[in-house]
C-alpha cells in the first residue's frame, strides 16, 4: 500500500466521523456555487436589478467563504483531537513526524476535493430549479433561462481548493508530536470533577439580564447604539453560561437527593456536569451561529413585511399624480390615466387636492397645507373625524407616528414666506386622508388662513382610488413609459402596485440571498453537535457497556441516552431561541412595528427542523451503541 493509498484508506474508513465535516463543506460549496451561478449569469448584465442581484449573490458569497474558513478550520482541529489513539497506531509503527503531518495533509485534501467536486455537482443538478426558485423570489420570472456556468465552476473550484489547501498546510504545521503514552490516554485520562465559580456564575445571570433588559427597554434610534454593547454582553454572558452558571447549576440538583436518587437521574446528572464542561466551547459557537441565522432571517422576513405593510395598511391608491401651476401637461397626462383605467375596465374614483407647501421658519422643513374644506369633504365621504378650526388653529396630520411622538401643541408654527403663525390643536392619527402619504408635515388650516398665502404655488393632487388596485401593474408600467420623469419637476407620477412590486424584488432579494447564509449557518451548528457527539461515541459506549453491567435496562438506557442528547441538541438552541427572540423584540422597537408573527414563523421553523434532526440523530447514536452493547 503506497502513502497516498493509506491516506484514502484513512479518509473512507472513518466516513462515519468525517460525515457531516464532509456534507456540510459540500453544501456551503454547494451553496457559493449557487450564488456564483446567479452573479455570472448574462441576463443580469443588461438590467438595472440584475447588477442589484449580482452585487447581493457576490456579497453572499463572501460571507459564506468567510465563515467556511472558520468551520472547515474547527473541524479539523476536533478530529485531530479525536484521532490521537490512532495517530498512536502510527508512532508504534515507526512512522516519522513529517510523515504524520503529510497524511494529515492528504487527508484534509482528499475531503477538500472532495466536497468541493460534490457541491459543483449537486448545485449543477440543482441548478435549473434553483433558477426557476431565484428568478421567482426575486422578481425576474422568465429572465433567468439555465446556462452552462463554466465561469461559476471553474471560480468555485479554484476558491474553494485554495480554502482547502490553505488550512490543510496550516493544520499540518501546527500539528505537534506528542508523547506515545499521551497519544494513547489523551482521550482516557480521568477528567477532574467539574468545579465552576459562584462569582463568574452570578456574572452570567448579571451579563444576560442586563443584556435582556437593555435590548428590551431601549427604543427607536436608542436600538441601533445599544446594539453592539448589548451584543458583547450578551455574547461574554453565553460563554459563562455555559462554562461556570450551568455547572453550578448542574451541583445544586445533585445536592437534592431526592431529585438525584429518583430513577436514572443519578446516572443523568453524574455524567451531565462533564458533558456540560466538555461541549461548553461548542455549545456557545452553535449558540452564536444559530442566534446570527434567526435574527438575520427575522429582521429580513419582518422588513419585507413592513414596507409592505407601511405602503397599503390604509387606503391605497393605485396613482398618485402632482402638478405644479407651470405643468401644461396636467390634462393630458389625467385623460391617460383614465384612458388606461377605461381600457381595462377597472372602476375607479378620482380625487383631486389643491395644497400648498412652505416652510416652517424654527426647523426649516417643507410642511404642506391643506383647506378644512377639502380635509373635511373627504372625511365625510369615509365617515371619519371632521374638524372646525377658528383663527390661526391648525391639525397636524402626521406621516407615522413618529411625527406623533415629535408634535408639541405648545409650539407655534411660524411660515416662512407667509409670515404667518398658526397654533397647533391637536394631531389626528386615524385618518386615510391621501394627503398624508405624500407629506411628512401635513397641515390641515382654516380657508381664510389658505387665502392668505396668495404668494404661494398651489399643488394639484390627483388620487386614483381603484377596488382592484393589485391588477394595475401593467397599466403602472404603460403608464410610467408615456408619463416620463419631469425635467423641471413641474409634475410627478407613482404606481402603488409598481412601487409595490418594487420594494417586494428588493426584499425578495435580501431574503434569498440571507435565507441561504443562515441554511449555511444553521447547518454548520448542526455539523459543530455532529462532530462532538461522535468523537464522544467510543468512550460514552464503555460507559454504557460498565452501566448495562449493574442492571440498567434497554429502556432505562434509551432514556439515559434521550435526556443527553435532549441537552445536547436543545440547549443551545433554546438559548439562541431565546437570544433571537430578544433581538427581534428589540428590532420591532426600533421601526415601532409588530414582528411577533415573522418572529414565531422564523424561530418555531428553525426549532422544528431541529427537533426532526434531534430525532434522526437520537435513531442513529442508539443503534450505534446498541449494536455496539450485543
């Protein structure tokens, strides 16, 4: 047998360790390839979303090198821990240290190549149907016909066999000689009784409590500066979570004998202080990893939902149309709009708005004015609230409210070019007057205080108000190519369905491209529990095999080994559930919107797809200390 022989010999017989380090570097290939496909695809040169999209995909891709790095780099430094009996095997056998480093190099290599021959592969026979999902999600059906991707092989192949051999060069550098006796005991050495600090204990509950509370208590741009403390706090608090407060944990409940006696919860709780002290490391990187993977996805599903939400929660308008007095199209483009509207037979009713803008002498912010008349003929038309200003009093309407938080009826606005000072009253928030949506400062003032601006432009404004406005898209479209961009700015045009559609592609977009980094993620945590729970399997079966020994029956076994994997698998995402949850909270203070139903869609998918894992890989590790038991 030749060296390059013994390395592949090494690589297929511990398939089953190498398993998920193998799938999981084969889907983040998989995943690049993916994204390289999108970026290098001709149809995106030519069009102005496409250089959007190619920007996403290749800004995607750096992350998931980035983080491949990282993984690929832990897991090698796992199974060279794992392997020190075998390495052992080696020594005894005479082979030298130079040797010992190139097999680990051939090795590492071996699976490279591997992984990332198999994900160009997989993403190749994936790659129509992962087109036909791309140009669907991201607004471009039809314009993404399938191609042979050279460039995207031949720019994953080479990137991802650079990642490859860089870290097996560095693996196997850094790989030092140990004594025969420690390659031999390394893994069998007795452990010392986990002991943990009351102090850094306490400083974990402190550290996440205050991290809770702070992200809780914090609200609108007061969200984005605590965003990074509360990250550190947060983040140094999971790490003695796990290190020191579960520990003591952990002793308490043994210290209560009834509850320690009761059943196997004796072998449970004995063996779980270890398990907790051994996996602390993985279970704050999965912890960390998961919690980035649901608040990413989150804040991407909860941002789409809320443009959306912010452009149709009241009354939409499928055309919105302004003329300024110098527009000598204002006619012609209104018989357009109503030519287009006839023609598709679409009932609508059009509303039209004089306002007039000025600005406010203390902020220096355009505000627009509207007549109590015409606020008050349309609030009769929609059964809202009328209003019967006397004076200079005036309403303010606001855009959202923030402007709400923001009114002071205490100050007086004074207008600029009117030289006129009104008293704010009062701002009505519950109204779908059209207006608003095309003003942040929206005044409703008494007719005469109107006809006092007679230095002032008036605005025409132009509300198409269809029952079927999701169907205007088209006519939006039609409607934009004759309706042109004013080079004066004397008029101005929007479709609510093409803004829609719009904002839904940009978003769409977004949560493609961050839905697959947080697969990425979500499969590496997965990976990272793999690798630690199989590189425990031979000594937790000599344990099992000393506990069978004294009595302990199959299925007392099965619940033994049920509870360990239970912690093992749920912990840390409960804790990430939690931390997700937490973020996200904190994100719905900051725009002042309800994300609770994109939260619990995100979270609860990400814990059942956990839960099915759990349960195939609980199927699994029985069988294989069972079988190794008989």
């Amino acid at each position: 047998m030749t060296f390059h022989q013994l390395a592949f010999k090494n690589v297929t017989r511990n398939k089953r360790t190498y398993a998920a380090y193998f799938f999981s570097s084969m889907f983040s290939v998989m995943v690049f390839f993916v994204y390289a496909i999108f970026a290098f695809h001709p149809s995106l040169s030519n069009e102005n979303l496409g250089n959007y999209v190619s920007l996403g995909m290749r800004f995607a891709e750096s992350i998931i090198y980035v983080f491949s790095f990282f993984f690929v780099l832990y897991s090698m430094s796992t199974f060279l821990k794992s392997r020190k009996k075998e390495f052992g095997i080696f020594v005894i056998h005479g082979i030298s240290n130079f040797q010992l480093k190139l097999l680990v190099f051939l090795e590492n290599m071996i699976i490279g190549f591997g992984a990332t021959v198999s994900g160009i592969t997989a993403g190749l026979i994936f790659a129509k149907a992962l087109l036909l999902i791309g140009e669907n999600a991201i607004g471009l059906v039809g314009r993404l016909p399938f191609y042979f991707p050279w460039k995207a092989i031949i720019f994953t192949f080479i990137a991802f066999l650079t990642l490859f051999l860089f870290i097996s060069l560095f693996t196997a550098t850094i790989l030092r000689g140990n004594k025969l006796i420690d390659l031999f005991t390394g893994s069998a050495k007795p452990k010392p009784e986990p002991k943990a600090s009351i102090w850094l204990s306490l400083l974990a509950a402190v550290l996440l409590i205050t991290g809770y509370v702070i992200a809780l208590l914090v609200r609108k741009e007061g969200v984005f500066f605590a965003m990074i403390p509360v990250t550190i706090i947060v983040s140094i608090g999971t790490y003695f979570l796990f290190t020191q407060l579960s520990v003591s944990i952990i002793s308490a409940l043994k210290h209560n004998k009834k509850l320690y006696r009761h059943k196997t919860n004796m072998i449970a709780l004995s063996n779980l202080a270890y398990r907790m002290q051994d996996n602390a490391r993985i279970f704050f990187i999965v912890t960390i990893v998961s919690t980035v993977a649901f608040a990413s996805i989150g804040t991407l599903v909860g941002l789409r939902s809320m443009m959306i939400d912010s452009m149709t929660s009241e009354k939409p308008y499928a055309f919105t149309y302004s003329s300024k007095k110098n527009n000598v199209q204002e006619m012609k483009h209104i018989s357009l709009i109503e030519h287009e509207l006839n023609k598709e037979k679409l009932e609508y009713k059009k509303l039209n708005m004089p306002a007039k803008n000025e600005t406010s002498l203390r902020t220096g912010n355009e505000v627009t004015l509207v007549k109590q008349s015409i606020f008050n003929q349309y609030a009769k038309s929609e059964n809202e609230e009328t209003v019967l200003l006397k004076g200079n009093e005036t309403i303010y309407l606001p855009y959202s409210k923030k402007g709400v938080d923001q009114f002071n009826k205490n100050e007086k606005i004074t207008l600029k070019e009117s030289n006129i000072t009104l008293d704010p009253v009062k701002a009505i928030t519950h109204s779908s007057f059209p207006l608003r949506r095309t003003s942040f400062n929206l005044l409703v003032v008494p007719d005469l205080i109107y006809n006092k601006m007679r230095n002032t432009e008036e605005e025409n404004y132009y509300f198409f108000d269809v029952n079927r406005w999701q169907e205007t898209r088209s006519i939006g479209n039609t409607l934009l190519k004759q309706i042109t961009p004013s080079p004066d700015q004397a008029y101005s045009f929007s479709s609510l369905a093409v803004d829609i559609g719009k904002t839904n592609e940009g978003m769409s977009l977004m949560l493609f491209v961050g839905l697959f980094i947080g697969a990425v993620f979500f499969v590496a945590a997965g990976s990272f529990l793999y690798f630690r729970l199989y590189s425990d399997l031979d000594d937790d079966i000599r344990q099992y095999n000393a506990i069978t020994k004294l009595g302990l029956t199959e299925k007392e076994l099965t619940k033994v080994i049920t509870t360990q994997l239970a912690l093992l698998f749920f912990v840390p995402i409960i804790v990430a559930t939690i931390h997700g949850a937490i973020a996200l909270t904190a994100l719905q203070h900051m725009f002042e919107y309800s994300l609770i139903k994109e939260s619990t869609l995100v979270l609860g998918s990400f814990f059942l797809i956990q839960v099915f894992y759990f349960l195939f890989m609980r199927t699994r590790y029985i069988h294989h200390v069972k079988r190794a038991l008989m």
